[in-house]
C-alpha cells in the first residue's frame, strides 16, 4: 500500500466520520422541528424476555438545551411549552403537571429523551468505532464510555453507542453495562419514520376541555379522606367579601366542600353549572368552595366569568394537603358531627350530585 494511500485511509478514519457526525449535529440543529419514531427494548437477563414499546416524537427548536417537545404513547401524551411540563392520560381523563419547578427540573433530566433521545445523545464526545450493517442499512459505529465505577468490589461500566446512516440521522442507540469486563444487559433504541422541518411551527399543547388536573408529588404523598373520620377543622377568608370562614368539630349543619381549580377544565364544568343553573341547597347543607389558584387576581379574574354566590377560599394548599388533594375537583359532603359521609371525586360524580 503506498503511502498516499495508507494517508487517504487515516485521514477518513479520523477525520472523514467525525466530518458525519458533525454533519449529522448541523442537521439536527438547524431543523425548527423535528419528529421521529422510537422504539425502545428493555432486556431481562434474568427471564430473556425483553420488554418493548413505541413512542412518536416532536422536537421543537433541538439547537436549544432546554427544547419543547411533544410525546405519545398508547394513552399517555406528554408536552413542555413555556417551561411547562405537562402528561395527559386519556384513559383517566385527567392531565398532569409538577407543583413544584425543582421537581419538574430533575423528572425532565432523568427522562428518557433527555437521557437516550437523539438530540440529547449528540452532544456527547463520541469516538469512531467502525461500520456496521444493520437491518441490511450500512451505518457508522460510535461509542463513548459513559460511566465507569466500583460497587461492592465489582468494576462497573456503562458505554453508549449510536449508529449513525447515509443520511446523517441516529438510526440505533444501545446502552451496555459490563460487570469485570463481562457484559450484562444491552438497551435499544431505534429510531426512524424522521421528519426534519424548517417552518417556524410553535408546538400546540392539547388538553380536552373537561380533563381533571392532579399534580404528580400530591399523587405520591397524599391520599383522600375515607368516609366516616373526623374531618379536620379550618378558618380562612372569603374571597368575595373577606369575611372570615370557620369549619368547626361539630358543625350546625351538613356542610360540602368543593375543591377545584382555574387551570382544570373539570372544575370549570362545575363551576359553570353552579354558576349557570338555578343551584339552591336544603337549608340545613352549607357550601364552601375552595379555589387553587396562582394568585389573587387570578381567583377575582375567574369568578368575573363564573359568578356565584357560595364562600370562596382560595389559594390555601395547607388545608388541600390536610384533606389529601391531589387533584381538581373534589367534594366532601361533612354531616352535622364533623364526620365525612360521602366523597365525590371528579365533574361527574359531583355534577351527578348537583343535579339532584
């Protein structure tokens, strides 16, 4: 081999697959958007059985470290707009988001597309391995020590390796774990089906019209009051007129709770009925309702649109944690002892009730 030729050859070993894969960051970086396909594969090496799923992405604006994007799997869509997290479950009806920013912040860089999507896996100083034939596609082999650590005497390492194709895209992704230089477990990711698209589209979040709101950290920490237990006793103002609310051990009356929401599209169907409809109570039940709201003039914005004549208290979370809120709405019907005598959770139930 002459030496000029032998030159030509390191130089594209070197030079010419990190030329691909600089190549294939410019696209994905220049694209507005960006929608893939992936298809994950969780092997379990004490079963051999390997679990699968699928997942459609979109990715907006990828040249940016903290990108919006849109997801859907099965009956679970996710979306991140305007620093927004936000999980709609269709099957539940019910849309999640995080009370809490620092709480968001650490679920979205522990996700999956923040740990093993494209974009994200790019950014790495990956190392020329080889080329590959996969699914009868030629691709070129990179990889990149991830992790390396001792755990109980045992040498841990975690490399990352992605394929990339003709047509600068990551076409396969894997996650290998070795124990002692003996490989353990290998995750897959497959993606395809990509779309790159230069139009200036902003990512639209859809949220059907009577989805319930819960939030994430209340789901894990809170549980609702059981029927036939004392409930807990609380003083607050009313929004309308500042008069002062007090809920007391034994109670003159049977009195229902009602907690809802501005953001939740379940509350508003509620607050809309008692607003709309001829709503009177027997004399001896007292409503209070309780709005969770992100301020005061919100709360005040909220009942222009939607008048009623009930005792509001708004924006008052410790009394939500002691009744175990964990989503919008909910109503308490507490009979003359103070004991909790039926739970309605969600617009239909306490529409039902309503109606009655």
């Amino acid at each position: 081999m002459t030496k000029l030729l032998l030159f030509s050859l390191l130089h594209f070993i070197f030079y010419g697959n990190n030329d691909q894969l600089q190549k294939t960051r410019e696209k994905y970086n220049k694209a507005n958007s960006i929608t893939y396909k992936e298809t994950a594969f969780y092997p379990n090496p004490d079963t051999d059985e390997v679990s699968s799923w699928t997942t459609l992405y979109s990715i907006y604006y990828p040249e940016k470290s903290d990108f919006e994007f849109s997801s859907k799997s099965g009956n679970k869509e996710q979306f991140y707009k305007d620093e927004i997290f936000t999980e709609v479950r269709n099957d539940e009806k019910s849309y999640y988001r995080y009370e809490e920013k620092i709480n968001q912040k650490e679920a979205l860089e522990s996700s999956r597309l923040k740990q093993y999507g494209p974009v994200s896996l790019l950014s790495y100083d990956w190392k020329y391995v080889d080329e590959a034939t996969i699914g009868g596609q030629k691709l070129s082999h990179y990889s990149v020590i991830q992790d390396k650590l001792e755990y109980e005497g045992k040498r841990i390492t975690v490399e990352f390796h992605i394929y990339i194709s003709q047509e600068n895209t990551i076409s396969q992704f894997e996650r290998k774990s070795y124990v002692d230089n003996k490989l353990g477990q290998t995750i897959t990711y497959k993606f395809d089906d990509y779309v790159f698209n230069d139009s200036k589209k902003e990512l639209e979040v859809k949220i059907p019209e009577k989805f319930a709101l819960k939030y994430f950290e209340r789901i894990e920490t809170l549980k609702p009051l059981a029927k036939n237990i004392k409930a807990p006793i609380f003083e607050g103002n009313d929004l309308n007129n500042n008069n002062k609310i007090s809920f007391k051990n034994i109670p003159k009356n049977k009195t229902l709770l009602l907690f809802s929401s501005t953001n939740c599209g379940a509350s508003k169907s509620v607050t809309e009925f008692m607003s709309q409809s001829n709503l009177t109570f027997d004399k001896n039940i007292k409503l209070i309702t309780f709005l969770e709201s992100n301020s005061l003039e919100t709360a005040k914005k909220y009942y222009q649109k939607y008048k009623t004549n009930y005792p509001t208290i708004v924006n008052r979370k410790d009394i939500e944690k002691e009744y175990g809120i964990s989503g919008y709405p909910v109503m308490y019907l507490i009979n003359e002892k103070g004991v909790v005598e039926e739970i309605f959770d969600g617009s239909d139930q306490i529409l039902s009730y309503l109606k009655k």
